[in-house]
C-alpha cells in the first residue's frame, strides 16, 4: 500500500496515492520540519475538552510540532493558543503525511492509531505516540505498544480524558526516556523489515506475483471453457 519511492523505490513516479480527501499544504509543513507530528485522520474527532487537553500537553512538552486539524475541528482548540504557541507550533489543515513521516526530523507521531497512518508509520520508521479512539485502532495501538513495542499508548482519566500531563508524558517517554532508544531500534528495524517484504524476492513481491499468476490462469481457463462471444 505505501508508495514505491518511500519503500523499494523501483517506481520513480510512485510518490503518492494519487487522492487527497482534502488539499495538502505541502510547501508549508515541509518547511515547519517538525519533531512531533499529530494527526488524526481525515475522519476522527476528540471533544473540545480533550482538544484542549492535548494542545496544552503539546505546549508542555516544550517540542517543536505539526499539528494537521481539519476545518471543521479548529473552533474546539483552547483561546489564544495559536497565537501562544507560535514560536513552536505550526496547525494547518492537511499535509502530505508520507512526505512528513520521510523527514529525518520527524521524532514521534501521536496518532489515532487508523491502519493507514499506523502502516506508513511502520514502513517509515516513524515512533508512536498511540490515542486510539474507535473500531480497528485500539487493537492496532496495542500492536504498537505491546507486540511491535514502536510507541506507548496513552492512559485516560476516570471521565475517558487523555490530560495535558499525560500527553506531555508520552512525547518525552518517546523522545527522552530510557525506553526512547529501545522504541527507536524498533522502529528501525521494522522499516527494514518493510522495505525487504517489497523487494525482490521479498514476502509481499512473492505474495502479489503469486496473485497476479493465479488471476491470470483462471481467467485463461475460464476463456478456453467459455469463450467470449463476439
């Protein structure tokens, strides 16, 4: 699913997927080059009172950061936060995320955890922070934290509230503990892990190749069967 050019390269003009459900600001955000990077999709929400819990928690952490807010979700942030974060934030409405996550820079993703923005972090090397909020995404944060070990999972409060302090925890177990390095090997070694399924001979190349072959000799048995009409 990732494009070529992030993974094998073997597609020169293989840069993206071709849609946008909304349009990138792209010579903006690559510009900002941040250290954290928080989105959540082009379909998850948070209430205000946790939008407001986050954007504090980012302010907290004292890190440079990226965050993608959809038009539609700007009027939950907190009062004179844009303006009390300028000097470290930068909050616009959309961004070629694979071109973000590719950027050295790029230290932590907080996430919702959705199997795309999950994949691409994966297949980038990108660490983690993981705020799941429905369906798939707490079972692909608890790959994340627990069996590939990427990232940490945010904790809630008893009202269902990541706070500002938990937040500010995640960012810095990520990028400053202990565990940072570990976390960081991980992720690593996870990006090799992609690059190689796609590569020659790799397990995603066989698995296609193999598809493709058995489409191709049903379809050529079904025509020696049933021949198409004129």
């Amino acid at each position: 699913m990732i494009p070529s050019m992030f993974l094998d390269k073997w597609l020169g003009d293989d840069k993206d997927y071709g849609l946008n459900l909304f349009k990138p600001n792209s010579d903006v955000c690559m510009k900002w080059l941040p250290v954290v990077y928080v989105s959540f999709g082009s379909l998850a929400t948070v209430g205000e009172e946790q939008m407001a819990e986050l954007a504090w928690g980012l302010k907290r952490s004292n890190r440079c950061f990226l965050w993608i807010i959809r038009e539609s979700e700007k009027s939950k942030l907190p009062r004179d936060f844009v303006k009390e974060t300028s000097d470290i934030g930068l909050i616009i409405k959309w961004c070629p995320q694979l071109q973000v996550l590719a950027h050295k820079s790029v230290g932590c993703f907080i996430t919702h955890c959705g199997w795309n923005s999950t994949l691409e972090a994966l297949s980038l090397g990108v660490p983690m922070v993981a705020m799941p909020q429905w369906i798939d995404q707490p079972t692909n944060a608890k790959y994340i934290t627990d069996v590939w070990h990427v990232g940490v999972r945010v904790n809630v409060n008893e009202k269902g509230i990541v706070t500002k302090e938990e937040v500010e925890r995640c960012i810095r177990e990520v990028l400053e503990s202990e565990r940072s390095n570990a976390i960081r090997g991980s992720s690593d070694k996870l990006k090799r892990i992609a690059k190689m399924a796609v590569d020659v001979g790799g397990s995603s190349n066989k698995n296609i190749e193999e598809f493709v072959t058995e489409v191709a000799c049903k379809s050529q048995r079904y025509h020696r069967v049933r021949p198409l009409l004129p």
